[in-house]
C-alpha cells in the first residue's frame, strides 16, 4: 500500500489559495472530486470535470462511454493511476458559471502510507463562498470564508475508499495495452523520421566547404565529452582565399546582401575578391553583422597570445559569423590521441580592427540600433512588405536620410544575415520584406488577390511602437484570449503564452477562422464547455476583423472593407468546404452572412438578433452553439422569455447543452435582479431643496466603492468577453 502526495491549487487567487492532502492509491477521480471538495469548503452543488490538455483527456462526473479515442471518460471507472504519472497537469473545474479552475499537482508517492482516507498536510488561503462569481467576480474579502483546518480534517477522516478490486484489474489491462500500442507507435515514427530525413538529404545540393567548417566547429565545442584542445597559430590565409570556402551560391547572396553589382561570368574567385575588397574599404559594415558584444568578443579573442590556450571559448554565434564571413579558419588535427583545434585569423583582421576609433565604434552602433530597431517595428507591424515601399515608407515616418542601396543594406546584410527577417524574390523581379515564420508564398497570393492595386497604409511612429510595445492593450482580446486558454481551457501558463504566439502569427498569415484554430494546434476546443466555445468565437473574431492584415497592405479587414464597400465578412474570414452540421456545429462553421449578424447582434443591433432568431427558425438551427449564443444575446437584450425558451430547448439537447442551460439561468437571474434593484431604487436627490440649506450648498466629492470597469475591460460576469459586449451594454 501507499499514497500519493497531490498539491492542489486554485488559479487566478492573489494571494494564492493552495492545499497539499495525501490521498491513497488506487483511488478514482469520483473520489479525488471529493477530496477536492472537502479541502477547499466546496458544498457539491454545481456541474464538474477533470481536464488535461496536454493528455487530450477529459472526465467527467456523467456517465459515458470509455473512450481511448476521444479521451472522455467516467470519473467513476478511472483510477488515479491511469493518467496521475503522465505528462502534463490536471485541472478539476467546478461550477461552469464561476469556473473555479484548481491545478492538480502530483509531487510524490508516499510508500509507508497504509490508510484509505486522505489526509491534508499543508493549506494557504481562505474558502470561497460558493456562487460568488469566480476569481473575478469574488477575489474579495466579502466573498471569502476562514479556514478551518479541524473541520476539514474531519471531513476528510469520514471519507474512506475502499479498493476496487475489478477497477484495479481493469487498470493494469489497459496499461499494458498503452504500452503495446505506445511501442507500436514509436518504431513507425522512428522509421517514418529516418526515411524523411533520407528523402530530404537526396534532394538538398552538397553543403559547401564553409558549413562543413561551421559544422565541424560546432559539433566540437558543444560535446561536452569531447577532450578539446586549442591552439591559436599566426596568420597564414587572407579573406579573400578564405571566402572561397563558400558555394557560388552563397558567395553570389553576400554580394546582393553587400550590394555589390555582379556579372554572371564572374569565377568565385573574383567573387570572393569583390567581398573581400568591398569589406577592407567599408570596415564598418563588419558591425552591421556583428553586434556590439559580438564585436568586442571577436577582438578579444583575436588578441589572445600564439600558442596553446583554454579549449573554453563558447560556440558562440560570434565564432560562427567570423568563420562564415571569412575572418577565421580551422583545422582539426590529432595530439595524443585528444582532437585539438588549430586557429588562424584572416591576415587583414588586424587592419579592420585598427581601423575603428572607440567612440567611432560606439558611434555606429548607436546609429545601427536606431535604423535596426525601427526596421523591426515596421517589418512587425506590415508582416511583409515590397522593398522599394518599404524604404519609401522607412524614410518618410522616421525623416531618415537613407540612400536606397544603403537601405537595402541595412534590410539584408544586417537583418536577412542575422536572421531579423526574411527576403523574398518573386518572378516578376520584385523583392519583399518578411517577418520570421510567416508563410509567404501563400501571402503574395492574397497580396494579389485583394491589394494589389492599393498602397501600404501608412502607420505613424507612435502607432508602430504601440503596436509592437503595447500589442495587449491595443488588442486587448488578446489578452482574453490568453485568460480563456489558461482558466477556462486548463493550459498552463507557458502552453498559453505559446498559443497566443502561434495565433499572432496565423493572424498574420491571414487564416481564416477555422484555420486559425486548427493551425495554432487548439484541438480540444469543441469539447469545452458553451460559455468558453462561445466566448472563443466573440474574442478571436473580433480581434481577426481588427488586426492590421498584410495581405490588405496594413489594413484591418474592416479598414479595407470601408475603401471597398465590401462587408468584412468576405475578407478570408470564414472557410469554405465541407463543414460541420447538426448539433456540434460550431459557431465558425456558419456562412458568413450569419457570422456578421452575430457579431452585430453582440454589438447592440436589436435587428441582427431578430435576424438571428428567424433564420434559427427557417432553417431549424440545433446547434448547441448556435442556440447558446442566441440566448446569451436575448439575456443581455432583457428579453428572459425568449432566452428561456432557448435555454428550455438547449437543456434537451445534450449534456453539454443542458451545462450551459445552467449557466444562463444564472445569468438570467443576474440579470432580472439586477434590473429589478434599479428600478426599486429611489431617485437620488429627487425633490432635495439643496439650495434651501445652506449648510448643504457645497456638494461632496463622490467616492467610487468599486474600481471603475473600462469598456475594453473583462467582463466582471466572467463571461470572457470585453465588458461593452456583456454586461456593458
């Protein structure tokens, strides 16, 4: 026997509210829902699930079907050794209202555990009462119940599990078929990797003696079991027979990059010549390649005494530039059966070198900062952008003086050499700016397809840095988006800052709707509760008609849908194909049409939302989300009769639906009370003879006793939505 010491905390508290218990092993997630419930003062009175999105598996307090494929399970079949020991944390969530979102850590066995009633270690923080409204809505002391560690010990003492014997068997069956198919699974992607990697090798050209070099290098100073040594020898090669090292290819890139005219019958020889001259009479290019650091590094470690030294230098990127730009050279030999490195430098190093002032130095790089960080922010902010344009728009935002040739310098010898950014060269001979990551190809169709005929819009300086400084608060549905994946879906905090990472750049790349969400890897999100689908859909559509686009030249869709006269709508917004019915349908799979009046419905238009209800009637709308959503509109509306009648109708519909019934006749209640207390209040001041009393004649200041919401603030209602669209309205 033995248990399982778990520690269980619940997200979003400030301070943080967390309690360690040991629960005995062999114990169901039915039982651990009740540990949970007596550890935190819960009274068992809402809907409830166990959630591991890493694991893709859900399980939930109802009966269903086990199922491997689609990671639903019964709470009450599952033992905690079935998923405890997996990667990835669990999420208990309880009451899909006020989404109590407790983070499930497993952090050691405890062997000489011999009980079957869990008991609680350590504990922080107060309860919570219960319908209280979440973190959000009761993170307050009005809201919170003290701790009592004797009642809780004594709640847990009155539980007891007794150990299914036929659910313990049942378990080490299907591990041993985990394992089976696990094995199974990684000898087809080993050999899957192994002949993708033969595919690919078959097709690329022979690397050049240069990466051979580079390669060579770091494969020696990153093994941290190879016994190196290193030797510096005198200068023996110039740059230019170093140069030679590289491919005709890349020497033909560096001359573009340097922006030095070629001719086709040019040897590489005379390439490398040209670079290597180009570079001895313009020195300060070397520090368009190197960063200031690097710059210092490379001088140290070109001024270290001829001879044997610490084989201690980091594979730094440094050392590869140096090799990679001709300054350095290598040679692997053997002494004493240990590898040993031998060093040279370029003969001209010395001379570049000694060609800088320090505050010259100082000088270019501080001018080499500013250009590089306004590249930056204008590549970021346009995603891809034509060349000539670019450096139009460059000098006209920031009155910079800039020749067009020093310009594209700056664009590929200091941003495409170091990575910053990508260049692209079309057929037609036009060159494009490109951020990292984005998919190019597809965006110069787009390009073609909608903006063509249109110039870039034209940002200001303090647009551009707001937008990429202060992207959450110019969007701040990021920010909701953020919220959702990590307390309402279960991420942890690092998957969802990754997911909104990935759905900047699918943004960016103008996906559609349905493309965004498959792309950014968001699998489970038709399996999450209503309120969170449906909140989803409000949150990233509105961002999507918002975020500057560019295939539209740095236009929002409804930027450009204004210049067009077109609807939004039309803009790579919805996909078309095959899509979802019944039921499941989610809300991304209705026409586009449909989608807007949703989305003017969510904007207060009394007439969208009539629209909504009899199309919902022509066209026999069952879908959950559908249904869901029409009701939360017609709840912030006022109109409880007809909000009931969904809620009635979603209810019958399934589990699922019948959760989110609950959460809007909570609403709804909310909602009636409130209106209710407003009328019933008297009128303040209401016939008050102020100017009769003289000692009354000087108003006093009014104290807000709430901190104000802002519109674009989140909805206190924890509905996920911006406060103008919910409860703001």
């Amino acid at each position: 026997m033995a248990g399982y010491i778990l520690k269980i905390m619940l997200e979003g508290t400030h301070p943080p509210v967390w309690r360690r218990v040991l629960v005995p092993e062999k114990i169901t997630f039915a039982d651990l829902h009740q540990v949970i419930q007596a550890v935190f003062g819960w009274k068992d009175a809402h809907l409830h699930e166990f959630r591991s999105l890493a694991l893709k598996v859900r399980i939930t307090g109802k009966e269903v079907l086990e199922n491997f494929e689609t990671g639903v399970f019964s709470e009450d079949r599952v033992l905690l050794e079935d998923f405890l020991f997996e990667k990835g944390n669990f999420r208990y969530i309880y009451d899909f209202g006020d989404d109590w979102a407790h983070r499930i850590v497993y952090e050691k066995t405890e062997e000489s555990f011999l009980g079957r009633s869990p008991v609680l270690l350590k504990a922080k923080g107060d309860h919570f009462a219960e319908d209280s409204g979440g973190v959000y809505g009761g993170d307050g002391k009005e809201n919170r119940i003290p701790f009592s560690a004797e009642e809780t010990a004594a709640r847990l003492a009155d539980l007891n599990f007794p150990v299914d014997k036929k659910l313990e068997e049942e378990q080490m069956i299907r591990e041993e078929i985990r394992k089976g198919i696990a094995g199974l699974a990684s000898e087809m992607n080993s050999w899957l990797k192994e002949r993708l990697n033969q595919i690919q090798a078959e097709k690329k050209e022979p690397p050049s003696a240069m990466t051979e070099k580079i390669k060579l290098w770091k494969s020696l100073m990153e093994d941290e079991k190879n016994q190196v040594s290193m030797e510096i020898l005198p200068e023996v090669k110039g740059q230019r027979e170093l140069l030679q090292a590289l491919s005709r290819k890349e020497l033909k890139d560096y001359c573009k990059y340097l922006q030095i005219p070629t001719l086709d019958a040019w040897t590489e020889e005379r390439l490398a010549g040209e670079i290597s001259d180009t570079l001895t009479t313009h020195p300060e290019y070397l520090l368009y390649v190197f960063f200031e650091e690097e710059f210092r590094e490379l001088k140290q470690f070109w001024s270290l005494p001829k001879g044997p030294v610490p084989a201690e230098q980091p594979c730094s990127d440094t050392h590869i530039k140096a090799l990679g730009l001709g300054l350095m050279d290598i040679r692997l030999t053997k002494e004493c059966r240990k590898n040993k490195i031998q060093v040279s430098f370029a003969r001209e190093l010395g001379q570049l070198f000694s060609a800088f002032r320090e505050n010259e130095v100082r000088k270019i790089y501080r001018r080499l900062q500013r250009l590089s960080g306004r590249l930056g922010d204008m590549i970021l902010a346009y995603g891809m952008v034509e060349l000539n344009s670019f450096y139009k728009m460059f000098c006209r935002i920031y009155g910079e003086s800039l020749s067009e040739e020093e310009f594209k310098r700056l664009v590929y010898w200091h941003g495409r050499f170091n990575n910053l950014l990508r260049t692209l060269y079309t057929g037609e001979g036009i060159s494009y700016g490109v951020m990292l990551d984005l998919d190019a190809a597809s965006l110069l169709d787009k390009i073609k397809t909608y903006s063509d005929d249109l110039e870039y819009k034209l940002f200001s300086r303090g647009e551009l840095r707001d937008y990429n400084r202060q992207t959450i608060e110019t969007y701040p549905e990021l920010g909701f988006l953020h919220n959702i994946f990590m307390f309402s879906m279960g991420l942890p905090s690092s998957a969802a800052d990754h997911m909104i990472e990935s759905l900047y750049r699918e943004l960016m790349n103008g996906c559609t709707m349905q493309e965004v969400l498959k792309r950014i890897e968001l699998t489970e999100w038709e399996k999450e509760p209503l309120p969170v689908r449906s909140s989803l859909w409000s949150n990233l559509s509105s961002l999507m008609l918002e975020f500057p686009q560019p295939m539209l030249k740095g236009r929002s869709r409804e930027e450009y849908a204004k210049e067009k006269k077109i609807s939004p709508w039309r803009v790579e917004m919805v996909s078309v194909g095959r899509k979802k019915t019944g039921k499941q349908k989610p809300l991304c799979d209705f026409p586009a049409e449909v989608q807007e009046h949703m989305k003017g419905a969510e904007n207060n238009s009394r007439e969208d939302l009539q629209w909504l209800e009899k199309y919902r009637k022509e066209k026999k709308i069952v879908s959950e989300e559908y249904l869901y959503f029409l009701a939360d509109q017609f709840t912030v509306s006022c109109d409880w009769t007809q909000a009931r009648k969904l809620a009635e109708e979603l209810e019958k519909s399934s589990p699922s639906g019948a959760a989110g019934a609950q959460v809007l006749r909570e609403r709804i209640r909310e909602g009636q009370k409130t209106v209710d207390d407003f009328e019933t209040e008297e009128p303040f001041g209401w016939g008050f003879p102020w100017a009769a009393d003289p000692e009354l004649e000087r108003q006093m200041p009014y104290v807000r006793k709430n901190p104000k919401i802002g519109r674009n603030d989140p909805c206190p209602c924890g509905s996920g939505k911006k406060y103008k669209h919910c409860c703001g309205k």
